[in-house]
C-alpha cells in the first residue's frame, strides 16, 4: 500500500487539535506508515492541498482554503526535536515538534492556487533535524512544477442529499467524477473518508485509482441511529520514492484537492441524540457527561455515561418509552433537565448547554468551589498544588480565566 503523508500529517495534527477531521483525511494511511516503518526516518514529504466543503449537491463554492505542508516522521520519541525548513529562496522557518515523533512545518492559508504556489514554488527544499538523536541531518527534496488535480471532488447524482436524514443501518450509495492531471506526477489516486464525529473515530476509509473509483457503497453498519458524521472525498497527485534520504525513508511530494462535508442518520425511537455545549471549556470533543431518563417527578429509569462527540454531537439509545425527562450532567458542569421527551420517535435535536463551575461535582456553584480555584490559583499539572477540577477552561493552569468562571456562575444550582 502507498504511503500518504498529506493525509497522515493532517491526521497527527488533528489529534494533536483533539480532532477536527473534515480538515484530516483517511485513517487508513497511518496504518500504512506504521506497517511500512524499517528505518528510523520513516518518511519525508512536501504537500500542497486545496480544501472545499460541499453543502448541497453541487460543487463547492466557498473560498477555498489553500496551503502547504512539510514534514518528517520518525518511530522513536526523542530521535528529533527540533529542526529548520528552507525554502528555494533561501528563507529558513522552524519545524514544529509533535508527540507523535514528528517534525512538521505549514503555511498559512491562502485563497488561490496561484498564490500557494508563488510562496512556495517548484525548487529544492531542505530539512534538517537540528537536535534529537538523530541530529545532524539533512536532506533536500527537488520539488516539480505543481501538478494540482484538474476537478474539484464532490458527490454528485443526489448523493450530498441521499446522505442526509438516511435511514439508520441502510447501506447509501455515493458518487463522484474522475479526473486528470496537468504535470508529470506518478501516481493518482482517489480517497474517500468517513468519521464518526458522536463516538469520536473512523467509520469507513477506501481508495482506488482516479478513473476506476468514482462510486462506492457506504456500509450499513456504520449508519447508526442518531450520529453525525464527516466525510473526506479527496484527489491525490502525487510521486514518491522509497530508500531514499535519512537512511531510507520514503521521501513523497503531493498535491491534492479534498471537499468535506457533514451527515447526520436519522434516530430511530428510543435514540437520543442532538449537540451538547460545555461553556466556558476550549475543547470538550472526548468529554463524558451523565445522561438520566426521568419520570416527570424526578425518578431516575435510566443512567449512562455519555461521549461528547466533534462539535458536541452526542447520541444515546434507552430502553424506556414515552414521555420523559432527559437530564445530562458533566464533571465540573451544572445539571440541565430537558422535560417532555418523546422517545416514541427519534429525537434529532435535543440540545443541551451546560454551566461550568461545578468543582465538587454537587450541582450548585458555591463556596466549595471558589475555595478549590483559590487553593489551586497558578497551579499547573507538575505543580503540588495541581487540582484538574479547578481548571474549569481546560488551559492545563488554574488563573484568572478560571476565577471568573466560577465568580460568575457563583451560587447558581443546576435542575
């Protein structure tokens, strides 16, 4: 299998950002890149992308989002930790360090081709690995005249609209056109991608030649009941070469078009499911939070734990029916009742937005609670004073930001 590392990059940096996938690509290719690792410099690569979304079922017509990417991978923590990219001009910009064993560079976005390209032209580009193990070492990538796809990838024959509101565990038929290129790269190949933003992980991931995989039927097991998902049709130009600098790795240069979009499976009765805000906290995707089915008069039927999902998605199935009272609850975030519910049908769009400050987990904003933030005040996770629950935003350090949230929330009691 062919290693992609626009995509891989993309998937790092994603984790990194605790998941944004539209912008992220397939799964599959960190697989690839794992199963292929024999040199400690894996892989080497330059990227130019161009991102859409589509919305209905035309082509796209946003501005596109343009950029470039560089990058190197390595299987051992602590082989490179830090290193310099120098562009044909002769400019020279830091590499990034991630967790993830990976030195990467990117541009900003800009809003046309021809504008990427002058910032980045076709020359020879160097990385070098500054300090780590590894380090000193370098190698140069010749880098051709761009060899962008000539279409943009979308889904046509109605199937932007076939995949909205589907029917849960149906299988959905999606299509696109093929494509061509302008230049002179040795590969192309189309990539499709699904991500299930409610549980957080990949659902579905195929590739194929340009002009043989232009169609592909979505299974029907990842259609689930109540979940939104995001979707990566992307269009990969590309030319790569194994053994080459840094021991071996393989070293790629690539353009690709992608387009993104979103769908959500209709719920079938007895699924719950909608978006769920966590206020004043940078980034809930991967929080838990209790969800109750109630009678009206407040007895509890039913309890779960719950995944806050990308952009909050959420979904839950129960066993009860009828009218009922939903009730989520989060770890430092108040309770929120959401009454007259019926789970004879599927619910869509029950949505929950819940205030923070709750330290204690006790449903009410109170002295309790201002007294945690005070004790744990400048506090960081090496810090002895280290409380998580009084780090109400989420920044890994408890100040102001924190001091605020639980001042203006104070004595407020969650349903």
């Amino acid at each position: 299998m062919a290693i992609f590392p626009g995509f891989l990059i993309q998937l790092m940096l994603y984790r990194k950002k605790l998941m944004k996938f539209l912008k992220l690509g397939s799964p599959f290719l960190l697989l690839a890149l794992t199963a292929s690792s024999q040199a400690v410099i894996q892989a080497y690569y330059v990227n130019y992308y161009s991102s859409q979304a589509q919305t209905n079922d035309g082509p796209p017509t946003d501005t596109p989002i343009c950029g470039f990417q560089g990058a190197i991978y390595c299987d051992t923590y602590g082989d490179m930790l830090s290193g310099t990219f120098t562009r044909p001009d002769a400019s020279v910009d830091p590499f990034y360090f991630s967790p993830d064993t990976t030195l990467v560079f990117y541009s900003p976005g800009y809003s046309d081709l021809a504008t990427l390209d002058a910032n980045y032209p076709a020359g020879t580009y160097n990385f070098s690995i500054d300090s780590g193990t590894f380090a000193p070492d370098n190698q140069n990538i010749v880098v051709p005249a761009p060899d962008f796809p000539d279409a943009v990838p979308y889904f046509t024959g109605g199937s932007w609209s076939a995949l909205q509101n589907a029917p849960p565990l149906n299988h959905v038929l999606v299509q696109w056109t093929g494509w061509g290129h302008p230049g002179t790269s040795t590969n192309q190949i189309t990539g499709l991608s699904i991500f299930d933003y409610t549980k957080i992980e990949s659902a579905y991931s195929a590739s194929g030649p340009q002009n043989e995989y232009q169609s592909d039927l979505l299974p029907a097991g990842i259609m689930k009941s109540g979940h939104t998902y995001g979707t990566n049709l992307a269009f990969y130009s590309y030319n790569q070469e194994p053994g080459m600098g840094f021991g071996g790795a393989y070293e790629t240069v690539e353009w690709y078009r992608q387009t993104t979009g979103q769908f959500h499976v209709k719920a079938d009765p007895g699924t719950v499911s909608g978006q769920i805000v966590l206020n004043d906290y940078y980034y809930p995707v991967g929080e838990t939070v209790v969800a109750q089915v109630c009678e009206a008069d407040g007895t509890v039927l039913e309890e779960q734990n719950v995944l806050v999902g990308v952009d909050g998605w959420y979904a839950f199935d129960t066993t009860e029916t009828g009218t009922k009272t939903i009730k989520l609850k989060g770890r430092i975030w108040l309770r929120q009742a959401m009454p007259g519910v019926d789970l004879t049908v599927g619910q869509d769009s029950t949505n929950f937005t819940l205030d923070n400050g709750d330290c204690n987990n006790d449903n009410t904003v109170d002295l309790t609670d201002y007294t945690r933030v005070v004790v744990a005040f400048n506090a960081s996770p090496s810090s002895g004073n280290w409380e998580p629950t009084a780090d109400l935003n989420g920044d890994s350090i408890v100040d102001l930001s924190d001091y605020t949230i639980v001042v203006t929330n104070f004595n407020r009691l969650g349903d």
